[in-house]
C-alpha cells in the first residue's frame, strides 16, 4: 500500500515531462571513465562500469540522481551492475553516436534507449542494419530497472549519427537519425529520418527529410540547444552541413557548407557540438597527415564572410567527440592517434564556449579521468537539456545586473539567489552588487511542476577610486610659477591603482561633458598657480569614475650636488667614451645629504623634462658619456619635493698599447720582445691565464708562450681606474713546405704559416709577399727553392726539386755548347735508377745509358761514326726513391 502511494505521487508529480539539467549531471564513457556535474561543480566518478570505444549515453532522474547508462550493446544500472535483461542491444560500440536515452513523457518511469547499428553482426545474424530502439521500465519490482522491450527495428539503414531535441507545446521528443528510408545499401545517406516519443510512446512512422547526401556514415550529428540548427560532420568529405531546422513543422533547410580546414590534402571532420547559446560550433578534424584540429565556426557572421577559427592542433594524439555540458563548458575526447583502442587519462574542455575570439579558454589536457580513461566518444544527450540558462551581462558595481533566463519550455516559477544574501522571485530581475567581486549566482527553476537549478558565475567590476580635490605637486626651478606636467601621474593618486586604466584630462568641467580631452597630457603646462583640472578613469571593464583635482607648482631646486665621476673602462667596452655611472650609491648619498625621510621617492632623469613629467627613469647603472641628468625628490603623499642635476664625468682611458697577439721570433733573427704597461699609469700586474701575478713592473719580457693579461690602475679624481688586456704570445712555428710542383717550364710553390713569405729559386732573386708563388720560364734542371719571413722572426727554409726535361735538339759540332743530348734534371737525390735508349728512324738502337751515364749523355756518334742530320727517338723509364715508374718517350733533332 504504501509502495502504491509513493508511486501515486510520483506520477502527479511528473505530469509532465521535466527537461531540467539534472539528467546530465553524471557521465559516463570510455574505459570506466565519469565526471559528475552537480551543484555546479566537477568531480570525477570512478565507480563506472563500461568500458567502449566510442558512442555511448547517460542518463540521471530529475534530482541528478544516476539511473542508468548504456554503450548500445549493454546496460549498466545505477549500481553499475548490468541491468535486468540489460545485455545483447543492436548497437554497434564503435559507432560515432551509438545510443541516445530518451525518457517517455509524462512517465517518470520508462525510457527508450535508440541505437543505430552500420553492418550486420557477425557473431548475432539477427542483428542487421539500421535503427532501434528498447524499452526501460523501472518499478517497485525492478527498482534498478529491467529492459522490457528489446531491439525494435525502426529503420532500415542508417549512419552512426543519432541525436534528438524536444518540442516543447506538444511535450514531444524528436529522435533524429540519418541514413536512407529505402533500406538499400547501395542508396546514398540523405535522409533526415524523425521518430516522435510522446506519452503514447515511439511513434511507428517517422518524418522523413530528403537533403543532401554525405559520402561517409561516420561522424557526428548535433542539434542546437535552442532547436535552430542542425550540422552534420561528414568523415568522408572535408564539409561539415549545416541546416536551419523548423521545430515545430518538423522542416529542415540548408544553411550553408563549412569547409573544415582549408587547405590541400584529406580532412575528415568527427565531432560536433554548439555552445550553449546555440551562436557558435566548434568541430574536430583529422587529416591525412596525423594532425588534428579543434576548430569552431560562428554560425551568422555579421561580416558576410566564413568566420572560422582554428582553437588547436597536434599530433600527440586525436581529437575525439565534443559534449557540451550544463556548466556551459564543452568536453573534449581524446585518444590515441591512430588507434582508437588505446585511450587517455586526460580529456580537454572549452571554458568560454561562447567566446569567439581567440581560443575560447580551451584547455586540451585539463581533465584527468585516473584511473579512467578516455576513447573517441563521450555521453549523447537530448540537446534540450542544455538549453537551460541564466543570461546576463558582467558590469560595474554602480550599475544594475539584468537577469533573465533562457529555457526549452516556459518557467512557472524562479528563486533568484544573487550570491550576496539578496534573492528574487522575479523572472527578470535587476540587482546591483554594492561590492566588486565574483558571485556565484543560482536560480532554481520550476517548469512542468519539475524544479532544477540553473548556476552562472558572475563578476561584479571595481569602479575606478579617486579623492575630491587631490592635488599634484611639480617643482618650479626659475620660480615664475610654471612647470610642465605629466597628468598620467594621478595613477599613483587613484586609490585602487591599476596599470591598466585609461585617464582622460579635461581643462574645465564643460570640456569633460563634451569629451574635449587634453591633447598632451604627459607634457601639459600650467596655465594658472594653481589650477584646477578633470579626470577621467576608465578601467579595462569599461568603469568610469569622474572628478577634479589640481596642479601646483612650488619652488624647490636642490642645490650643491656633487658630480659623480666613473672610469671609462667600468662599461667593460674599453675606448667607447662611456662609463657605468653607480646612482644607487649616489641615492644614498644625496638622502644623507638632505636628511630625507625613507618615505621619500628619489628618481634620476636624463633631460629636465624628463624629470618634471616622471618619464623614462634610469636604472641604478647608467652607462652613458659624460653628461648632466636630473634628480627629482617626491613625497609620496604632496608630490614634487625638489629637482636637480648632477654632471656624470667619464674618466679618460688609461694609456696602455698592447697587441692582442704576439710571438717569441727566432733569436738568432730578432730580439727579445718587452711591454710597455706604459709611465703613466702608476701600478702594473701582468698574470697569466690562470690569474697568477708574474710581475708589477712597468716592462714585461715575454720568455714564453701563453695566455697574458695586464692590468694598469690610475688614480683619476678621485677614484682608482683601471684597464685590463688580453694577449697571446705564440711560440715560433717554422714555416713547412704545403706543395712544390714542377712543370711546363713553371715552379709553384704553397706553404703552411703564420707570416707572409719571399721566394727565391737557387738563392738570387726574391719575390713575392704572401704564402705562395709561381716562377716562369725555368729550365730543366735540379733547383733549389728558399723561403723566408718577411718579418724576420721565422727560420727560413729551403728544398730542392727536380725539373726533368728532354732537350728537342743538339748540337754535336765541337763548339762546346750544346754538343751533346741527355736528359735534364735527374740525379740519385731524386730517383734509383734510369734506362734510356736512342733510336734510328728504323728502330735500330744506337745508344743506351743509365742514371750515371747519362751525365755524360750522347755524342751524336754510332761505332766511332758521326750520324747525319736527321731526327731520332728515345724512350725513357725512371724508378723515384718511392718506386715508382716514370715513362717517356719521343724525339729529337741532330743538326750539324
């Protein structure tokens, strides 16, 4: 009986059907992954049961209390245990939107589950293609539900894409798959097919919309939360098709085409989902090069142009499905790029999904899900769900908030809580918060006798603080009462300063009701002593705050401050006129000198204007030439409490004339090379590379090689400058022959050193200036070639070369001159042996020699006889010292 009752109640109380957010408040999906979403805050459930690869759905009661999930195949109860008959469904797990739950109107205790099957089963024949749906009953006897109704075939074939909306004046649910009517498989997918849920049940004959085709069946299909749009991811085709969708005649009308990456090559847009304004689609996109893409759309641009925008991209892994949830927040899959079996710890989300500009608050690894992990898919939902939402605009604190909502069916009743202690019973209620900050504001909601509670985070704006009549004090030097201002210094008068307000001047109060600013706020002089002036501060939030305030010149000039003097070298760029000035230290200094309180600002200026309107202060190391800058004294609460300048001297470079490089020469070529640290300098220390002192003497001899430095000190007004150089004594590197050739008369020759070289061939004339040379017109013969350095600090060196060459004719008339014939240029230095042999036109040998003989060559006589004029032949083979064979042959002229 009392069971009875219960049940009784139940029913009145769900006359209706409650399309709240509380039937989204538990997710679950991929390998025993959930998130709860209640109360307006995140957690992350880790007592779930499924474990799918793809689609799946999720549904909670109208407290947000879980009541059961589902991957299409299987049905987990709110214990996570598989529900009573709960096994073997006609969904495919691997599908883009495997199932979808839909609750029957006006019964709080039975739900369908649709789900949409691509193929054929090959483990269970009897599941073929197409879409069904189950029925879910929950009662006192199956309190965790029983599956009473199995596997109803609706459709006959149809893509993975399955979503669903409610309409609200005939309290129906449309379930929307996509797929073709005809049942053929050959058909092409262009068919909207519409079942209505109403409180009679599933209705038997759907809507059915013929537009335009996709090529793949894969990918996912969204409504809009405020039921206008419909957009349709086509894996197969880089488009995603978006469609106007007529609720109540149950019409839909193409919108446009989204290209979902422009670009060359294969993009395969996936998920799909709008913010919940229903403004703004985002989508996720896969190439063929293993990058994907978040990206997202703004569906009626203003512009007239395809707004479209990349949020991110990787190739880490894969973006998945997208689901928006009742926190406004859009969920991001992700898995394994190329693999959609192995799964991720971390999801991402979409923080300010109703945010076009730049990347929406997307963080792409925010979620972790340990010890769940994500696949492709995440729960499917009646978009209705979603609708549900608070509106309002964030604004200053001295101007009212405007509350309204945005709801799938009319609110009967609202309680307002405006996170302040105040609440409201209006629907559209104004409230102004009387102190700046983040509130959280709830509204519980009654619609169909069903209330839920709807949440928005709000932030009331700091308006801009600032005193009546403040005044800003500026230092007058010549006492005519005159000064240029830097009006942008009120900042430091405004009470909560912020570096980002903007400040707008006026001279008088009507200028400040027409907006006729100051044009030249940092450099504004006075007109009056003193004078009155307006400001404007705007803050970032666009807070404005109004109010007057003067300016005031005094006489204050701070006299007697010393120069400060630096060494030209304490830059550590030497001979550039410059020094580093120490004006920490000279503050201190000057707050001796004048007893200043520590309260006091003490500021350096490089220019008198500078210092009066407080731009570009230097730093506490100034390098800079010799030059006059400005101090200026502030007192924090009254302003400028005296100017003055102080005369920055560079000390002049120390003498010092040393060589970067130096080298210890031959001594028998020059002399031992000394420093000079130079006389005027007055101390001395030359170190070597490991800082070791070696000698405070003026003059230092270099004995041997090694990395040197000396350093020189002078005192120069006052202080202790010094000069520090680096050097480097090199031992002495004699010259080496790199190549010697010989040929065609030329001698080339290249060697390996460190100076530059004269050349000599057999010591009588030499030639050139660098570490190469060529001599012309040599003849035949063994010479000898002598190197030398041009700066007299190297050894000279010196090789001989042989030069072979076979004489064209002779001359055997006893003259003594070219009386006989023998090859130039070969003797033992250069070569083991030698076998020349000479010829008659016939062939006939007429004399031999060898490496010695041919001293002595050949006479032009054959067996005591002189031979006539005429040509003769020869041929020649020469072993070198390395063994290697030299051959020649040819001819030559006898002429008598």
């Amino acid at each position: 009986m009392i069971n009875k009752t219960v049940s009784l109640f139940l029913l009145l109380l769900y006359g209706t059907l409650s399309m709240g957010q509380n039937e989204t408040n538990n997710w679950y999906f991929g390998d025993q992954a959930g998130l709860n979403f209640s109360n307006n805050s995140l957690s992350i459930l880790t007592d779930g049961a499924m474990d799918t690869p793809a689609g799946c759905a999720t549904i909670s009661d109208s407290n947000g209390e879980l009541l059961f999930y589902t991957n299409g195949q299987s049905v987990w109860n709110r214990n996570h245990g598989l529900m009573d008959n709960g096994t073997e469904l006609a969904g495919e797990i691997n599908g883009t939107q495997t199932s979808i739950i839909i609750p029957k109107p006006n019964d709080p205790n039975t739900y369908y589950i649709f789900v949409t099957r691509q193929n054929r089963s090959t483990t269970s024949p009897e599941f073929l293609p197409g879409l069904f749906y189950s029925e879910v009953q929950f009662s006192d006897q199956h309190p965790l539900g029983t599956v009473v109704v199995k596997n109803v075939r609706l459709a006959l074939s149809v893509t993975e894409r399955l979503t669903a909306i409610h309409h609200a004046e005939s309290n129906t649910i449309r379930v929307i798959a996509f797929g073709n009517l005809s049942g053929i498989t050959s058909a092409p997918n262009q068919d909207f097919i519409i079942f209505n849920v109403t409180e009679n049940g599933v209705a038997t004959r759907p809507i059915v919309s013929t537009q335009r085709r996709t090529i793949s069946a894969v990918g996912a299909m969204k409504i809009s939360p405020n039921g206008q749009y419909l957009a349709i991811a086509d894996y197969g085709s880089n488009y995603i098709n978006l469609y106007n969708f007529d609720n109540d005649n149950v019409t839909f009308n193409h919108h446009s085409i989204i290209n979902s990456v422009l670009g060359f090559g294969t993009y395969m847009p996936y998920g799909i989902e709008f913010s919940q304004d229903s403004k703004l689609m985002y989508f996720t996109v896969k190439d063929t090069y293993n990058t994907s893409f978040l990206r997202k759309h703004l569906i009626e641009s203003t512009t007239g142009i395809d707004q479209t925008l990349t949020i991110a991209y990787t190739r880490a892994y894969e973006f998945g499905s997208l689901q928006l949830a009742r926190n406004g927040n859009i969920y991001v899959a992700n898995f394994e790029q190329d693999n959609p079996l192995t799964s991720l710890n971390l999801i991402g989300v979409i923080t300010e999904a109703e945010n076009f500009e730049g990347d929406s608050g997307f963080q792409p690894l925010a979620i972790n899900l340990n010890p769940g992990r994500s696949n492709k898919g995440l729960p499917n939902f009646i978009q209705s769900y979603f609708r549900n939402r608070i509106i309002t605009e964030n604004v200053c604190t001295n101007i009212p908030f405007e509350f309204s909502l945005d709801t799938y069916a009319p609110v009967e009743e609202v309680l307002w809580d405006f996170g302040d202690g105040n609440t409201s019973t209006l629907l559209e209620p104004n409230h102004q918060y009387s102190t700046s900050g983040e509130y959280m504001v709830k509204a519980t909601i009654t619609i169909n006798n069903a209330q839920a509670d709807l949440y928005k985070r709000v932030e009331a704006y700091e308006l801009p603080s600032i005193d009546a009549n403040e005044r800003l004090l500026q230092c007058d030097l010549d006492h005519d009462g005159f000064s240029f201002f830097n009006l942008y210094n009120m900042t430091e008068k405004i009470n909560n300063p912020n570096p980002d307000y903007d400040l707008f001047f006026y001279e008088t109060s009507l200028d400040l009701d027409n907006d006729l600013a100051i044009e030249n706020p940092e450099t504004y002089e006075n007109r009056s002593n003193p004078q009155e002036l307006f400001v404007k501060i705007i803050s970032p939030e666009g807070c404005e705050t109004t109010s007057n305030f003067f300016i005031e010149t005094l006489h204050i000039e701070l006299p007697n401050l010393s120069p400060i003097y630096a060494c030209e070298d304490s830059d550590e760029i030497p001979d550039n006129g410059k020094a580093t000035f120490d004006l920490a230290t000279k503050e201190n200094e000057i707050r001796t000198q004048f007893q200043m309180a520590n309260s006091s600002l003490l500021t350096f200026y490089a220019t008198f204007l500078d210092a009066e309107t407080k731009i570009d202060p230097l730093p506490s190391n100034h390098n800079t030439a010799t030059t006059t800058i400005w101090v200026r004294i502030d007192n924090p609460d009254t302003g400028c409490n005296g100017i003055g300048s102080i005369d920055l001297i560079v000390n002049p470079e120390l003498p010092l004339d040393i060589q970067q490089r130096y080298t210890i020469c031959d001594p028998s070529l020059q002399s031992v090379i000394s420093l000079d640290g130079n006389t005027s300098n007055d101390r001395w220390e030359w170190r070597n590379a490991s800082g070791d002192i070696l000698s405070t003497n003026r003059i230092f001899h270099l004995t041997e090689p090694g990395n040197f430095s000396v350093t020189v000190y002078k005192l120069q007004r006052g202080i202790w400058c010094s000069r520090t150089e680096e050097f480097v004594v090199n031992d002495i590197t004699p010259p080496v022959f790199d190549e010697v050739k010989a040929g065609d008369y030329e001698i080339s020759v290249s060697i390996t050193g460190d100076s530059l070289y004269e050349f000599s061939l057999d010591s009588t004339y030499y030639y050139g200036q660098s570490t190469s040379y060529t001599f012309y017109n040599v003849q035949p013969g063994i010479h000898t070639i002598y190197v030398r350095d041009m700066n007299n600090c190297e050894p000279p060196i010196a090789t001989e070369i042989s030069f072979i060459g076979f004489p064209k004719y002779f001359t055997p008339n006893g003259d003594g001159y070219n009386d006989i014939w023998k090859i130039h240029g070969i003797s033992p230095v250069f070569y083991r042996s030698a076998h020349i042999e000479i010829y008659d036109r016939y062939g006939k040998l007429l004399h031999t020699m060898n490496l010695k003989s041919n001293d002595s060559g050949w006479d032009g006589t054959f067996k005591g006889e002189v031979l006539r004029s005429t040509d003769y032949w020869f041929t020649a083979t020469l072993i070198d010292l390395d063994n290697n064979a030299i051959k020649q042959s040819g001819h030559f002229s006898l002429i008598l």
